[in-house]
C-alpha cells in the first residue's frame, strides 16, 4: 500500500506498533492505513477529524468476534470514511490474490 501511494506521488510515513507517540503521527494523516495486528490500538482521539481510515487489521476479540485494528465504533464518528472488519479490505484483498494467482498461471 506504501508504494502504491509513493508511486501517485502522496508523502507516506510508515509507523509500526512501537513507533514514539504513534498518536501524534497519525492525528497528522489524512489517509490511515492500520495493519498492525492488535485489536482496536488505533483510537478515535488518534484519528483527524475527516480521514480516511482503513483497516486491515484481523483480530478476534474477548468473545472470539472477528474485528480489525481500529476501534470501529468510536472511529466511525471522526472519520470520513472507515472499512468495516469483516467485509471491508479483506475481500479486495482476496480479489487481488485471485487476480495474482491468474497472471501467474497465465505465465507459465
């Protein structure tokens, strides 16, 4: 997704789960894209007022529910847009890998 978004010319910074006050990074962001691995560790206090959120987070949480790495609930009322968990980037994700899989064949 970084080099997708470097390649249209958009400044990418890349942040991790350890990253130094990973909150004043991404209150900077207009486009948030949380693939971390942790339940909800991205918060509404952490998100701009109007991004984009999408999360590709895959996680379960206390009750064995499928969710992402944002906390859908309170972010869906800062953000402009935010994908669901399930049915949000898993299912271009696949979609991509099909695609993938079909060139490849197509090569051989």
């Amino acid at each position: 997704m970084a080099l997708m978004l470097l390649q249209k010319n958009a400044t990418v910074t890349i942040c991790h789960s350890a990253t130094s006050d990973l909150k004043a990074m991404t209150l900077q962001a207009d486009v948030i894209v949380a693939a971390v691995g942790k339940r909800r560790i991205l918060t509404a206090d952490m998100v701009k007022p109007g991004a984009v959120v999408i999360d590709v987070g895959m996680n379960r949480d206390e009750h064995g529910k499928l969710c992402g790495d944002v906390d859908f609930e309170g972010v869906k009322a800062v953000a402009s847009y935010l994908t669901p968990v399930p049915g949000g980037a898993g299912a271009m994700t696949i979609t991509m890998l099909l695609v993938n899989t079909l060139e490849a064949a197509e090569r051989l």
